[in-house]
C-alpha cells in the first residue's frame, strides 16, 4: 500500500475512530472528549494537507478500489477532490476547537461530538470519490450522519426542520440515483469519473439533457438552488456551529461539489456545451444570486439572513461552473474556498454574540461591538470580504469571474455581480455601523474559558480572509491545477 492509499483511507476513518472513542467514554469525561475531538480532526486535515506536499494534487492518482458486486468502492485523488478535501478538513478543525467553547454547558455533547466527528469523515469520503457509485454512497450517509446535528437541541423547531431537511435530501438524492441509473444504462455501467464523458459520446441530445438535470435538481437541493433552498433557512435552529458547517464546509459545498462533478467529471465541457443548457443555467444562477440577497436583506433574524447569503452566494460558484470557461471555473473555485472561509467567521460570530449576550436578531446588536469589540470587528472585516472589497479574499474570486464572463462573452453577468455586491453591501454594513455606534445596557463581557474557545478561531480564520486577499497567489497552484484538470491550455 502506497503512502498516498493509506493517507487517503486514513484521513476518513481517522474522524470515524474518534467518533467511535467518543461514544465509548463517560459522559463527564468532558476533557478528554474534548481532546479526541479537536486531535482526531486535527490529524485528519494534516494527512489531507500532506497529501498536498506529496504533490498528489497535480493529476488524477487511484487510491484505492474494492469490488462490491458488480459495483466498486472507488477512492481516488485529483485536483478537484483534494481541494474540497483540504478546505473541509482544515475549516473543520476550527469549527471542532469553536465546539468545545459553544457546547461547555451542552447535557448532550457525547452525541453531539459522535455525529460530529462522523460527519467530517464522511465529507472527506465525498471529496475522495472516483466514481458515482462511491460520491452517492458518502452523499446519502452525510445527510443521515448531519440530522442529529440539525435536531440537537430537540425543540419542536428543531425537530421540523430536521424533517423538511431529510424530505428535501431524500428527494434529492431520488433524482441523483435516477440519474446514476440512467446513466448506467446508457454506458453500459461505466461509473468512473475519468471514463464517464467518453461512454456517453454515443447517447442522444434529449438522453442527455434529461440525464443532466437530474443530476442537476438532485445536487441542486443541498447546493440550495432556488426553489430547492428550503431546507436551508429551517436549519438555523441547529448549534452554530453545525450552522456554519452545513453553510461553510460540509452539506452545501457537497451539493455545490456534486455539481461541480456532473459538469466537469460526468459530462465534460465540450459535452455540455452541445446541449445548449448553458443559457438556462446561468438565468437559474442569477435569479438565485439577486434574490436571495433581496430576501436576505428583510431578514431580522441574523442566522437566517446569512442563511439566504449562503444561497446567493453559493450561485456565484455555480455561475463560474456553468460558464465553462477556464477563468470563470477558476473564480468558482476561489470562491468556493474563500466562501467558506469567510461565512464560517460571520456564522461564529453570531454564535458568540448569542451565546454571551442572548440576542438573535440585526435589530437587537446595537451597541454590541463595544461590549464584544473583537468578535464584531471580526463580522465586520470579513463582511467586506462577503462583499467583495479588497484587501479582503472576496474581491479575487469576484474578479475571476468577472474576467470569466467577459471571456465568454457573458457580460451581463457582470450586471448581475455588481448588484449582488451593492446588496451585500445593504445587509451587511448596516450590521457593523449599529454594533459600534449604538447604545446598549449591557456590560463588558469577562473573558472566560468557553468563550475564549469560541474567539481564537474567529479571529485565526478571518486573519485568512485578510492573507488571501493580500497574497491571492497562495491558493492559486490548487486552483489552477483544477482548471487544468478540466481544460486543455
């Protein structure tokens, strides 16, 4: 076994191992649980990382295959994979650290770290997959592993909007397993993604314009395509930080991740672009960007309005996919990693403000940025990057595809870039002018153990968004060897 197989294999079932470990021990064994969560997803985003070191990032490398009937259980490293992989990984040993402050006083933590922890190794599953039969397998077992984590606290609130959220997944995944038949069918039960567009090059127009937007409606439920965001709002009632995982790393990037797959691993840019969807995709995208940013900016609740951020800006990353140009593919997946490293720092934020002070909603936060300076002036700075205004990363990714639409001759889109921004701009300032200039009657916040958990990743991962924004070129070798993965330059 290679070193490369055992780090990949590694990497997911470490997080797996620790869940198991976590379930094991007592539940007041609090320190040690602790230990195992925040080591175990630590270990796990290095074995990722040094998979990057080894210069496994740069081509497609089979990591490991085990027969399963007449299907294959197939893990297998490129480019696309491993960065989703890194950026999950990564953001999940913050979200891991921000846990043990968030849930100090939490009765049921035991689950909570259990599902935790199976949840990150799960996503790395999806991040490593070579072919449809694998990706649908980790897709399905993330919905199921994140439930309880949407469902913790119980409430009758909690409990609805698990059930809207196993509806919406479960019909998702209906269309995707439609999609995986279809295609089996058509290929004669070719499912590697590295085989994929050639086997379908005998299939029919209408064959595969049907066949796309199945896979297309499937993943676009958790990418919160509207009108198949739903869930997505519901699902604030859940911890933050399981919040900002399923908004920043794990359940939403998946779908954005299985679009990404259909588009380039399945079908393949020449192929796309002879069934002349692309029209239709970017309308879908733009309408999503625009409206959920108006919808966004009426709400009071501060969870659900980065919660409707969340779906518009996750447009942007399909916009840049569905452009099919190799600038407009590179801005997608800059913002995939530069969204997901600043809404993680908003979603935080909110947690701290709500955990130390009880208030929820926009309405209520003025005055805040005094008695919480850091944690607000963290939002702020990096809801300049939401924005897209240097020197915070947002700009670049923006800029990327701003230059791919102008390519492609897309130039409307930039219409559509430029007032997404100007309504950033409209719901999120206002937030960070009424924190520091308001009034408020409470006083200052003592600095104790939980919140200073909550605080250090805050603030380590919004000094990211101020590094990438000022040395871009940093993710830029990933990004660029995903564009050559999929274009010939």
């Amino acid at each position: 076994m290679s070193v490369g197989v055992a780090l990949v294999l590694a990497s997911i079932v470490i997080t797996t191992i620790g869940a198991i470990w976590v379930a094991a021990i007592p539940g007041e064994a609090k320190t040690q649980r602790h230990c195992i969560v925040v080591g175990a997803a630590l270990v796990s985003a290095a074995m990722v990382w040094y998979l990057l070191y080894l210069g496994l990032g740069s081509g497609t490398y089979p990591a490991f295959r085990v027969g399963i009937a007449s299907l294959s259980l197939d893990l297998t490293l490129d480019p696309l994979g491993l960065t989703y992989g890194i950026l999950a990984s990564t953001l999940w040993v913050f979200a891991s650290i921000y846990s043990v402050g968030y849930m100090e006083h939490d009765t049921k933590q035991r689950q909570y770290f259990t599902f935790f922890l199976v949840s990150a190794g799960i996503t790395l599953g999806i991040a490593f997959s070579g072919n449809l039969f694998t990706f649908y397998l980790f897709y399905e077992l993330l919905t199921f592993a994140t439930y309880p984590l949407v469902v913790h606290s119980g409430t009758k609130d909690a409990l609805e909007a698990g059930r809207k959220y196993i509806r919406y997944s479960l019909v998702g995944a209906s269309f995707i397993l439609a999609a995986i038949v279809m295609l089996w069918t058509l290929t004669g039960g070719v499912l590697d993604f590295s085989s994929i567009p050639a086997a379908l090059a005998t299939a029919s127009s209408g064959q595969l314009r049907i066949l796309f937007f199945l896979f297309l409606i499937g993943f676009g439920v958790k990418a919160a395509i509207m009108p198949l965001h739903g869930w997505l709002p519901s699902a604030m009632v859940a911890p933050t930080p399981v919040s900002a995982l399923l908004h920043a790393v794990a359940v939403v990037n998946a779908g954005v991740f299985g679009v990404l797959r259909t588009v380039y691993s399945v079908f393949g840019v020449d192929l796309v672009k002879s069934l002349s969807v692309r029209p239709i995709l970017l309308v879908l995208c733009s309408v999503t960007i625009i409206l959920g940013s108006l919808i966004a900016l009426k709400q009071d609740v501060l969870k659900r309005r980065l919660a409707y951020s969340t779906i518009s800006q996750l447009a942007y990353i399909l916009l840049g996919a569905f452009i099919l140009h190799p600038l407009a593919l590179a801005g997608a997946m800059l913002h995939m990693i530069f969204h997901s490293t600043l809404k993680i720092v908003l979603f935080f934020a909110a947690g701290i403000v709500a955990e130390e002070t009880g208030y929820l909603k926009v309405s209520e936060l003025g005055g805040t940025g005094r008695i919480l300076p850091v944690t607000m002036g963290s939002f702020g700075i990096i809801s300049l990057g939401m924005i897209g205004m240097l020197p915070l990363s947002g700009f670049w990714s923006k800029y990327y595809l701003m230059r791919g639409s102008l390519a492609a001759d897309a130039w409307i889109l930039l219409v559509v870039l430029l007032l997404s921004g100007l309504l950033n701009a409209l719901y999120f300032i206002p937030i960070t002018v009424s924190a520091f200039t308001g009034t408020s009657d409470l006083k200052p916040r003592r600095k104790t153990k939980a919140l200073l958990f909550m605080l250090v990743p805050t603030v380590i991962i919004a000094a990211f968004g101020v590094i990438f924004g000022l040395y871009p070129g940093l993710t830029l070798p990933l990004v660029d060897a995903v564009v050559a993965q999929f274009f010939s330059l």
